[in-house]
C-alpha cells in the first residue's frame, strides 16, 4: 500500500506570534515550528495502516517557504520512508498551495493521499477538496474512521446528529479528523528513529509559480483583552453584579 | 498543562544539531504528557511509576549511546540532554534510566563477553528485563575498594557472600551486575534473581528519591556459574568506569531539576502579588531569581563541552566529577532558594521545588559524593591524594 501524507509546517502552539513589518505574514523570528496537529493525526493513520498491511510505504510532502526541513525530519524519525519537501510558497493561498501539491503528487502513484482536516495556522480547511479535485480523485473529508480493504477505503464521519458511511475506490483522497481510528495525537519518535532519520531519502523540488487568486491584505493580532471591572466587596457588591450579568453581559 | 520551554540564557541551542534538539524535544514532551502526570502520586506513596518503564524503553532511551543490539547508538550530548529532560520530570526516573543504562548495559557492552551481550542487551534495551548494580556496601560507601563481598571459586564456578547497600532498582531487578573481591582482584558478575542464594530487599523510610526502588543485595553463598563472570574488567578501575558513565548522566540530568524549579519560581514570583506589586518585582526576589539563571547558564556550559569532549574520547574522569560536584551542588542550592520563594505553596506537593529539593539530596551524595569529588578533583590538581 502506497501511502501520502501531505503535512504543513505551523507555529508551534506555545509560540509567541508577532506580525511581520509590512502587516502580511507572521515574523518567523525566534518562532519553533511544528507539523500541524491534525497532520500529525494523518501521519500516524498512515503509518499504522502501513503496519498493518505489511507492504507499501509511507511519503511524506511538506512545503516550506526557505527549504526548511524540521517538520519533514520529525515525521521520518516517527517513521515514513521517504520525503518529497517543495521548497516556496511563502505568499501562497490554499488555490495555489494545492496547485503545487497537485503537480508534485500526480507524476506518483499513491493509493491513498492523507491530509488533516484543516491546517490550525489560517483554518483554511480547502486543500485536500481542492488537490483532489485537480487531480480528479474521489475525496473524503473530515473522518473519524478509516479503513482500507480490497482497493476501496471505508470512512465513517460524524454529521449532525449521527454518523456516516462511505466508501470510495483508491486512488483517493481522505482528510482526518481528531479520533480517527482512535487517534489523537502521533507517535513519539524514537531515538532510534531520530538517527535514521537523516539517511532516509529526502527529495527536494522548488515549488512552481502559481498565481494566488486571494490578495492578504492584512494580519492583525486579537484585541487585548480590557482590564476587568471591579463593582464593589462582599455581599454589597452582589446586587450590581447580577444586575450587570443580567443587563450587560446578558448571561443570567 | 504549560509545556516546558527550556531555559537558553546564552543562546546554546544553534550549538546543537538538529537530532540533539529533536531528541531533546521528544524527551521533553514525553515528560510533559506521561511522567508529570503521574510523578506526583508515585512520589507521595513512595513508589516506582513502573508504568513508565516500557514507554521509556519504546522510545529507545535505555542504553542509547550504545552500537548494536536494538540500541540507538546516539553520541553523548544526545544521550545528556535524555537525563536532562528526564531529571526535569524527577531525579528518580533519570536514577533508574541512569542504572540500567550506564551501570548495567554499559559494564556487559565495555566488559562483557559475546554471549552475554547476545544475552542480556536486547532484553536489557526493551526492558523485559531491569538490572540494578551493586558497589556500594554497608561498611564502604566513598571506599568501595575495601569493599568485604567475597567471589570464591568453586569447581566451575564461583560462590559469593556478602550485602551490597543503596542499590538503585534492587528489589525491581532481574539481573545485578555485582562487584565482588577474589584471590586475583576485584571481578564483576551477572547475578541473575532465582540464583541460589540471591535476595533482594527494600530500603523504607526514604525522605528523598520516593519514586524510585532502593535497596540491599544479599548474596549468602550465592552460586553464579564462570559464564557469567564479566571476562573484560580490570579490577575495580573497571568498576569505576562504570560510575563515571552514570556520573555524566547525573551532570546533566542536576541541569534539568534546576531548570524545573527556575521556571516554576521565575512564573510564580510573577504571579503571586504581596504588597503592591508581584514578588518578582522585590529586588530580593530578583537577585535569587538571577542567581538562579546563572548558574544554571554555568552548568549548560559546563555539560556541553565535556559531552563534546566525551564524543572525541578525550573528557577525562576528573572533569566529569567537576561537573557532577558542581551541577549538583547548584540545583540543590536553585531548588532551595525555588521552594522559598513559593513560600507556604513551596512545601505542597502541587509544585516540584520540595520534591526536587529533596530528590536532589540523595544526588548530592550518590555516584560520589560532592566531598569525594572534591578530593578527586584536589588530588589531580596538587598531585597529593587527600582521601585518608
């Protein structure tokens, strides 16, 4: 079985984000970055379901505006093969980043072509749908369970109010949701596998030009949270403060 | 819960390479996600988390610096920042890691014979076996060369008599790598539990290191046949090289409780408002606080170089007991001057300071104590041994 995982490098959640001079990007400066949550998920569907079939193999395809191959080297060390790392895209919009992965992923077979459900930087949620779309394969979105038997996937998702099942024929595309075949997070690497992970292959290509059909205008920090108020002491303050839970925060 | 971000006050993290800090980071996590919360209650009934064993095994931690027989065959900075990260999570977890790694792997990899690596690493490596190491006897503590367990030859074989005493992992143990005096010297042996005349019991009572088994050997005419008897040792040279393995673990691994305890007090003292302001803002509090980081700062330096220098085989034992003197003695003094600053909170088990506090105590005394180091260190800088 032929595995793909297509993985996205993201602040990690402890990071302390800044904006960029010029408004447009994130000051990578001092930022350590991680694989998306729900890839990392991904890559661990994909890893045991290699196991467990026993054949095939596991590619990891990672893009990073500088070349950059943190994440592509963690998801090695946990365990797949080879990785494919396009290198660009800073400026990239989810169009243009599938774009890219399309043209990387097409001139190779894979059975199956695993993304997580959203990237947790922008929660674009748009990449898979749109990379199977432009390679024309069937894709299914948000599961919580997956399952592969005799050339067809079998995925179950939650919808409103109860379950679904679907089954699709490989080739094809599946992003995951937390949970999935009672996943929640990866595996950790281990020291073993942190020293193989640099003899395993890494092909590096440059990411073609692709035209963002967004224009970012610009990012902007949450507002500061204001101070809180203080109404008063003790049993005193009590009848102003469900007035105004009442009245202006309208919880009560 | 927070994740630990590590403390780099000189900016050494680019003098790492980039699998130094990912294993760093697996390490932390998993201490983060498995040790942590489970550290607390270990310690409070005074037992070994044994549910940490396989995990720490999976993640390939027990003999990693070590070639061959499922080992990760890591250099040895990789292998300190391990026990860094592990003695941030407790000293007795980075104390068994250290056993069975640098005192009971390292000894049947440096002086064992083929069959007995065959034998015991593999098992050693995944932990479907533990092992302890026994040196220390009740009478010979900083003089294990006087040491009265006696290996005699008996036909094939050899019978041994003797206690060996605050033997890390004893009664958990599956194998003891045991020092013991014969005719022609001191020899090492592979005693395995269910020998005749083997027997292991418990050390109660213990104030410090409560998650973490200690406890006596007794050998009474304990048959252990010729083909476990180490072939390669060298005396009790042999035995020492053993000690200056784990004494480099414990080097770093003291950085790692003094990391966890800086960071503790340093997001306390500025959260906890007294008077007018937060504590962090009394120049008191600052100046420990400052201390705190300095040596800290110190200590990173010092346990960067010499694993650099252990990798090109050239740290010599006398530096890596001037890092295990001073580390030690400094993230007992951070540890102190964390469980202050808490204040009333420091002596509640919520926080670590105490029970790094306390752990750190036994540290401060075990693999060496910090006077013998003194004196090790003395004797190579005057050329006069000062020991008696």
């Amino acid at each position: 079985m032929n595995l793909a995982v297509c993985f996205k490098r993201v602040p990690d959640t402890t990071a302390k984000i800044r904006i960029a001079s010029g408004g447009k990007a994130i000051d990578p400066q001092g930022v350590e970055f991680a694989i998306s949550p729900y890839d990392a998920i991904a890559l661990e569907v994909a890893l045991r379901l290699k196991e467990k079939s026993g054949a095939g193999e596991v590619v990891g395809v990672s893009m990073d505006p500088e070349g950059n191959d943190v994440a592509i080297r963690k998801a090695l060390a946990i365990g797949v093969d080879r990785a494919v790392l396009v290198k660009g895209g800073a400026t990239f919009d989810s169009h243009a980043t599938a774009q890219v992965l399309a043209a990387v992923l097409k001139p190779r077979s894979f059975d199956v072509i695993f993304f997580g459900k959203q990237a947790i930087d922008d929660d674009a949620f748009q990449v898979p749908t749109m990379v199977a779309q432009l390679l024309g394969l069937p894709r299914v979105n948000v599961c919580t369970s997956v399952e592969i038997e005799g050339g067809r996937a079998k995925c179950r998702r939650q919808i409103e109010g109860g379950e679904e099942s679907v089954e699709l024929a490989l080739p094809c595309v599946i992003s995951v949701q937390k949970g999935v075949n009672g996943i929640h997070d990866n595996r950790f690497p281990t020291m073993k596998g942190i020293m193989a992970a640099k003899s395993k292959p890494v092909e590096t290509v440059a990411a073609p030009a692709f035209e963002p059909t967004l224009e970012l205008v610009s990012l902007e920090l949450p507002p500061e949270r204001p101070p809180g108020r203080i109404v008063g002491q003790g049993a005193a303050a009590v009848p102003e403060l469900v007035r105004l839970l009442k009245e202006e925060a309208k919880v009560l | 819960m927070r994740k630990f971000k590590g403390v780099d006050f000189y900016d050494l993290d680019p003098l790492l390479s980039d699998e130094e800090r990912m294993v760093r980071r697996t390490v932390r996590d998993f201490v983060d996600d498995r040790l942590l919360p489970v550290i607390r209650e270990a310690w409070e009934k005074g037992e070994f988390p044994k549910s940490l064993i396989p995990q720490i095994a999976e993640l390939g931690l027990f003999g990693a610096t070590l070639q061959g027989y499922g080992c990760a065959g890591m250099n040895s900075v990789a292998y300190g920042l391990c026990m860094q990260e592990l003695e941030r999570g407790d000293s007795g977890i980075r104390s068994f890691a250290s056993v069975q790694s640098g005192l009971v792997m390292y000894p049947i990899h440096a002086f064992g014979s083929d069959a007995q690596k065959d034998k015991y690493l593999p098992r050693l490596q995944s932990s479907k076996i533990i092992g302890c190491f026994g040196l220390t006897e009740p009478d010979f503590g900083s003089n294990p060369g006087g040491m009265k367990t006696r290996a005699e030859r008996k036909g094939d074989g050899w019978v041994l008599n003797g206690t060996k005493m605050w033997i890390t992992n004893a009664d958990l143990a599956d194998i003891a790598v045991v020092w013991a005096r014969a005719d022609d010297g001191i020899q090492g042996f592979i005693v395995e539990r269910g020998m005749k005349g083997f027997e292991t019991q418990e050390i109660r009572g213990k104030l410090s290191l409560r998650a973490s088994d200690t406890g006596e050997i007794l050998l009474r005419d304990c048959e252990v046949p010729e083909a476990n008897r180490l072939p390669g040792t060298q005396g009790l040279k042999s035995a020492l090289a053993c000690l200056n393995q784990a004494r480099y673990g414990i080097a770093w691994g003291a950085v790692g409780a003094a990391m966890g305890c800086y960071e503790e007090a340093l997001e306390y003292s500025k959260q906890r408002i007294q008077f007018t302001k937060p504590i962090a803002g009394y120049q008191l509090v600052q100046r420990k606080l400052v201390e705190m980081v300095t040596e800290i700062t110190k200590a990173q330096l010092l346990c960067l170089q010499l694993g650099r220098l252990k990798d090109q085989g050239k740290a010599s034992f006398v530096q890596v007991s001037m890092a295990k003197r001073n580390n030690v003695f400094h993230a007992l003094e951070i540890a102190r001057m964390a469980r202050d600053i808490l204040g009333g909170n420091g002596i509640i088990n919520e926080y670590s300071a105490m029970r790094h506090m306390c752990n750190l105590e036994t540290v401060y005394t075990y693999e060496g104590t910090h006077d013998i180091h003194t004196l090790i260190i003395g004797e190579h800088i005057t050329g006069i041994p000062a020991y008696f």
